[in-house]
C-alpha cells in the first residue's frame, strides 16, 4: 500500500519535545539532543508551551541553535498554543516570528475548547452541552476553529488532534467525513503537518488513515516532559502498523 507517510518516517521523527522552557517539563534542550540521538531518530522538533504574555522565545531558539551538530539528526523548533476562540485565534505573543528567525512551526493545540467568547475548559463545554449545545454543534465548532487556526498560521502543526473530545464526553466516531475532509484540505492547503500522539493516543486510525490518503504529512510526536521518553513509540507504532502506514519508496 502506498501512503503519503510510511511507517519507518514515522517512527523516526519525534516532532513534539518539550524542555526546561516550559513550566511542566525537566529536561534540557541538550538533553533531549542526546537521547534523539541514542534513540536512532531522524529528526526531532523542540517544541515549548507559550502564551500571549511569552518573552523567552528568543532564548529558546538561541540555546537550540547553538546545540552541537548530530549527523543524520535534523532539528527544527515550534512552540506550542491553544487554539483561544472559535475564530481559531491562537495564544501566541504578538511578535512571534514564524519562519527565518524563528520558530520552524506553531503547534496548534486543543487544549480548551475554542468557544464563541474565548476558551472554555472541558468543565465549562460539559455544561454548555447540558444546556442545549448538541455533540455535532460541538464538533462543528471544534473543527472549524481548527480549520481557520490552520489558516492563520501558515506554518502549523495540529498537536494531539481531538484529544480535547473525551474530555466533553466525545470520540472521534461522532466526527462526519465532512468534519475530516475539512481539516485534512485545510492542512494541505496550509501545509500543516499532523502529528501521530503517543502521550495522548490520537488521532486514531480513522482520522490517521483519512489525512494521509489526502496527503497531509503526518509526523509522530511522543509530547515528552522529559528525556527518557524521547522518541520512544508504543502506540503510535501499533496505530501505523494497523493502518499499514508502511512506506514504499
Ligand atoms: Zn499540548
Ligand atoms: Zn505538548
């Protein structure tokens, strides 16, 4: 079967590597060179959490650029932000450089939910849908935020795709092949690529198997805090065997 993406890519990069840059993660940029490196991959993208108020970006991109060279391993930077609103706003700082002189990518996260007035978290969702907003107005409301986000950015990377849904009480079975067909043009349209989550076990196969016969780039990510875990698949390694994702070039 030929695909976009084959098995062996996948598993050989890592785009979703958190560092001592955000508040929740504890190991070095230095430190997650080196296990990439023990680990055998590919390629590693180091990625940290930000929000409007962020200054340390250009920290971050100078320790990753004077990060010794590894042959054969190929780094690239991101950071990472929720998606704010339904308009697919994105909880950035206003002077981030996306491109040359910055950042490679913004990883676009759902980590509330993207509500008309701003980010509701799972709480506040679950008692909107007790008060009248069905699970496809949801949805509806999820992808189109994450449509438009894609188009805002440019240079995007949709992190742990629907892992927002089984936190309001959903799964990626609700999703419509409309609802798939759309992130998946806006992805190519955009260029966005789509991570493969191993800490969050999304998107599934369903959704995996819709984006690549599109031909979105699909990358793995094992969304590590810290270096032991770095490039280290399980799951994801079971979902593109399942999906048969096994490159043919
Ligand atoms: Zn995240
Ligand atoms: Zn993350």
């Amino acid at each position: 079967m030929t695909t976009a993406v084959g098995e062996l890519d996948l598993l050989l990069t890592d785009h979703h590597v958190h560092s001592t840059w955000s508040d929740d993660a504890v190991s070095s940029p230095m430190e997650n060179l080196v296990a990439a490196r023990d680990t055998g991959l590919a390629s590693i993208r180091m990625v940290d959490h930000v929000r409007t108020t962020t200054t340390w970006v250009p920290g971050f991109l100078a320790e990753v650029a004077a990060l010794p060279r590894i042959d054969g391993l190929e780094v690239l930077t991101g950071v990472e932000a929720k998606i704010l609103d339904a308009s697919g706003r994105l909880d950035v700082p206003d002077d981030l450089v996306v491109g040359p002189g910055g950042v490679d990518r913004i990883l676009i996260a759902d980590h509330q939910f993207p509500g008309p007035d701003g980010p509701w978290s799972p709480r506040r969702t679950l008692e909107e849908m007790a008060t009248g907003l069905t699970g496809q107005d949801a949805l509806d409301i999820l992808v189109t935020a994450t449509v438009r986000a894609m188009g805002r950015v440019g240079r995007g990377q949709l992190a742990h795709l629907f892992s927002l849904l089984p936190k309001i009480g959903l799964h990626e079975s609700a999703l419509c092949d409309d609802h798939l067909a759309a992130i998946a043009d806006a992805a190519v349209r955009s260029g966005t690529t789509v991570e493969v989550n191993e800490k969050w076990r999304c998107p599934g196969p369903r959704v995996v198997l819709a984006l690549a016969a599109a031909g979105v780039p699909l990358v793995g990510s094992t969304d590590s805090h810290e270096c032991s875990t770095v490039g280290r698949y399980s799951w994801v390694s079971d979902a593109a065997s399942a999906t048969r994702l096994v490159g043919t070039r």
